[in-house]
C-alpha cells in the first residue's frame, strides 16, 4: 500500500515538474514564436496540454471538498499569494517599464496570476456541481456558451474560469484507478503516436492563430468577427482535442522517481517567480539575439535554468514567506548555517 502511494507521489510530481518547464518554456517561446514556424507550432502544440494538464491534476486533489474549513485552505494557500502578487506586479510593472502612473487592480489578473483566481473560483464552483445532476455536460455547456459573451474578457478571469473548469470538474471525480489504465503499456504507445500526429497536424494543418482559441480568453466575436455564431462548435472541437491531448501527455509521464521529481511540489512558486525573471529579460536584447542568430535551442535551455534555478531550495526558503506567509524554511536554513 506503501508503494502505490509514493508511485502516485512519484507521478504526479513529475507530472507537475515537466508542466510548470513547459509553462516557462512557453513564456521564452512567445515573444519570438511568430519568426519561425516550427517555434510557433511547438507553442501551439504546448498550450493544447499544459494547462489543461495542470488544472486537471488540481481538480483531482480535491477529493476533500466537503471536509470543514476547505475553501479557508483553499483562499489561504491561493487567494493570499493571488493577493501579494499582485500588488507586487504592480509595483514591478511600474518600475520596470517607467510607466506613469501605477494602477492596483485586483479584478484584472496580471499575466499568469489569471491561474490563481481561476483555481479559487474552481473550488468555489465545485462545491455546487457536485450536487447537480450531469455536472460535467452542464460545466461544458457553460464553457461553449460564454464565448458568445463579449463583456466578460478577462475581468476576475471569469472566461478562462468557465471555459477551463469542465476540465477541472473531471479531474475531481477521476481516481487512482483511472490514472492507472492510463498507464497502461498499449496506452502509452497510443497516445506518444497521437502527440506526433498532433504536433504535425499544427505544422501542416492547423493556422498559426489557434493560439487565440487555446488561450480562452477572448470571445468567438473577437476571434471570429460577425461568424461567431459557430464558434461553440470550434470550442466544442477544441475540447475534444483539449481532453485526448491531456491525457495523452499524462500517459507518458514516468511513474519512478528521478532528480527532479521533488522540484514537483514546488510548481506554485515556479510559476509566481518566473514572470520577474521573463518580464525583464522581455526588456533586454536577448530575444532579438536568439532570433537573429537561430539559437532557438538556447529557449529550451534556459527555460530549464530560470525553472530548476526557481525550484532550489534557496529560492524556496526567501520566497515562502511571500507565498506561504511562513519563515519556516528561511529559519530551517539558518540554522545550518549556524
């Protein structure tokens, strides 16, 4: 019993590794993905899964929804640093870029920080869904639907939320059983030769701008202009696509433990830190220079750098007071070095 835990532990983050290196590796592709078209089918490919991955594995530990004091953990682990992160892109934003004037806005997300409220709002919805008959038709529904809705954009994230939460209302109610069958030899085969061809229907096939779709935040009419009336079927597709990526790509991932397999419990402060660190690289020449030189590879590499860089322990223990509110690993830390 012992076994199937750590394997479960092992798995998920790993998972959760390999995700946040494609999340950052995305943000280092994006300012130059339109130069090449091999480096804009990566992104595409990438935003297919990787946060529909992530939020699928955040809907499955959420197993304890009914227990007392759930949404308290929850608002405390993500609405806080949703909160101080926030205010301190504010700050960051207005220094880095000599802007004028400062606005703190909390209902408009800045950047990756859509994630955060987002993920409250899941956990707020999920305890409703789950008492209704068909949840997961009745939250794609939903999904499809507010697309037609051209207000709703990105104020308190609502169109991500909504568009996004049918894949984390199905990431509760799997379970271990589940993920299991996924692993199954003649299912991984499956799903590495599904990725493939995904990966060269986007080169040959599929145009450029399905980012605009894979992003979900912006209404079929800012997409599609006066033919929004068909673009429920577009997302209805997309879903399909979304779900048979998503666990494709969990398939894949190795179930044994490896070197960074514990910097998979340190996704959250990965994903708040990196925006700093890519912000101001946006800032200088770096990104001209890979371009005009083709050293496109040097994306992967320091994605890899700022990722591992960002999950060691130093990092950890000077950013958990901001995340967690707490001085525990700073304090744990000191003293060593005592």
């Amino acid at each position: 019993m012992a076994t199937d835990v750590k394997e479960r532990d092992y798995y998920f983050d790993n998972a959760r590794f390999i995700l946040i290196l494609l999340v950052v590796l995305g943000h280092f592709i994006s300012p130059i993905k339109s130069q090449n078209d091999l480096l804009y089918t990566l992104y595409n490919f990438i935003y297919t899964f990787h946060m529909p991955a992530f939020i699928l594995i955040s809907g499955f530990f959420t197993k304890g929804v009914f227990k007392d004091g759930y949404l308290a953990k929850i608002f405390r682990k993500v609405l806080v640093p949703y909160v101080v992160f926030q205010l301190i892109y504010s700050f960051f934003y207005y220094d880095l870029y000599d802007k004028s004037e400062m606005k703190l806005n909390f209902f408009d997300p800045h950047w990756t920080m859509w994630f955060l409220l987002s993920l409250v709002f899941w956990n707020i919805l999920l305890k409703v869904f789950v008492k209704i008959k068909y949840p997961l038709i009745l939250a794609i529904g939903i999904g499809v639907a507010v697309g037609y809705i051209t207000e709703i954009g990105s104020y308190l994230s609502l169109l991500r939320t909504f568009v996004f939460f049918p894949v984390f209302l199905l990431g509760h109610y799997l379970t271990k059983r589940d993920f299991k069958q996924i692993l199954k030899p003649s299912i991984r085969i499956a799903s590495s030769i599904f990725m493939v061809l995904m990966f060269l229907a986007y080169h040959f096939f599929i145009p450029d701008h399905a980012k605009d779709w894979l992003l979900s935040s912006s209404s079929y009419a800012e997409i599609l202009g006066h033919n929004e009336w068909y673009g429920g079927f577009i997302r209805l597709g997309l879903y399909a696509v979304m779900f048979l990526a998503t666990f494709s790509f969990l398939a894949i991932i190795p179930k044994r433990r490896f070197f960074f397999t514990e910097f998979g419990e340190r996704t959250l402060y990965i994903y708040l830190l990196h925006g700093f660190v890519l912000k101001y690289l946006f800032t200088t020449d770096l990104f001209s220079s890979i371009e005009k030189n083709n050293y496109y590879v040097m994306l992967l590499v320091l994605a890899v750098i700022v990722t591992m860089f960002l999950a060691s322990k130093p990092v950890i223990a000077l950013a958990q007071p901001l995340i967690e509110l707490r001085w525990t690993k700073l304090n744990r830390m000191l003293k060593k070095d005592e």
